[in-house]
C-alpha cells in the first residue's frame, strides 16, 4: 500500500519512512480486539468467517457485498446511533500495518479535499476526517473516523460514521464493540494487505441483520 516514488531516493523521501511498529493498546490480549486463540471458545459469537461479533442488545448488523466479485467485503454495525464499519486483513508476524496505513489514507483523502487530521484515541493514533456533501445532499460536511488495531498476523480496521465521529460518549461505546471483536486469521499463507474472507451466516441474506446480531 506504499504509493512513495522511490525512483529519486532524495532526503525528502527518507524523511516519509513510515515506522513499521506494531500499534495496539498494551491490553490488546486482555480487552481486545482478541485474536480467535485470546477468548473462550464457549462465549457466544456471530461467526462471519474471518471475524467474530460478539451480540448485544440494540445491535444491528449488516453485511457488505461486492456484487462483481460476489464476496462479503466488510461487514456494518449499527450502535449508539452511530455506524461501525469492519475490516480484517492478513498482516506481518513481526511488524504492523496501522501506521502506514493512516500515512497513505491521509495522502488519499487529502488529495480528494478532506479535511484530515490525526489525534489520539483510546486504541492509539486515528484519523479525523471532514468531507464535503454536495449541496443537492445538504451541503455542509460529514465525518468519520478511521481506526484499526494490529494484532497477530492481521489487522482490524474500522471507520466509525453518525454520532461516534464526533461525540465522545457515543465513540466509547462503539470503541467497546470494536474491541469485542474476534479476529480469526487462520493458518493459510497470505499476503499483507489481503482481506480475510467474510461468509454469511447460514440462512442470511447478504444486507439482512444476522442472526444473534440482537440481544434482546
């Protein structure tokens, strides 16, 4: 995910170099987001392949398709009046994914006219971002928030839409959802960068909730 032209490696492009630390909360292995060997296999989960969601009251979940490549890409959590967007991605065993991750999402988004701009959450360095609505749509600007975790051999991410984008409270709550998270990488070879596959839950429509999604 490096677009730097290294074709002239001047002092400017050495300066960009970009720390291949891993970034997690230091209670990651306790509070999550957990690795699928961190939680008991007993806890209930709605299983969606490479992620587990972990079911509460007033959730709602939706998953996302690619219609043409015909494959679940991420899946939505609706909570505290706010929109949770998930992705895992396979990852180094070593190094992480998040700091470059935020470095080239901050070129893109800058590039296209967003307003970016990094603070310090409670899962580490975010990204803060206004985007302009076209005036048919309302006008003004709407935010979101980018956050993401690395963990062993892969990387959740998540953009956080609605109210958790800019209110506190309602952000720690969605920030506790995201952190019930199972990531499950599994033992097959996989590159940096790729997705880990998504399934719907038998008897679900793709863009339904899942089943378990709502404790009530």
């Amino acid at each position: 995910m490096n677009d730097h032209d290294t074709t002239e490696p001047t002092d400017s492009v050495e300066a960009e170099a970009v720390d291949t630390t891993k970034s997690a909360p230091a209670d990651r292995e306790t509070h999550g987001p957990f690795d699928f060997t961190e939680v008991p296999t007993m806890r209930p989960y709605v299983d969606l392949g490479g992620i587990k969601i972990a079911p509460r009251e007033g959730l709602q979940m939706r998953l996302e398709v690619d219609e043409r490549a015909k494959r679940v890409v991420a899946v939505s959590l609706e909570y505290a009046e706010s929109l949770l967007q998930v992705q895992a991605f396979s990852a180094p065993k070593t190094s992480g994914m998040w700091n470059q991750i935020r470095h080239d999402l901050t070129a893109q988004l800058t590039a296209q006219g967003a307003e970016v701009v990094e603070e310090d959450g409670a899962l580490g360095a975010e990204l803060l971002t206004a985007t302009a609505v076209p005036a048919e749509q309302g006008g003004g600007t709407r935010a979101a928030r980018f956050i993401g975790v690395d963990g062993p051999r892969w990387i959740l991410r998540g953009i956080l839409m609605g109210k958790a984008a800019v209110d506190a409270d309602a952000r720690a709550s969605v920030i506790e959802l995201f952190r019930e998270i199972v990531v499950v990488r599994g033992d097959l070879p996989m590159p940096p960068g790729d997705l880990l596959p998504l399934k719907v839950p038998a008897g679900v429509q793709p863009g339904a909730p899942a089943p378990g999604a709502v404790d009530a």
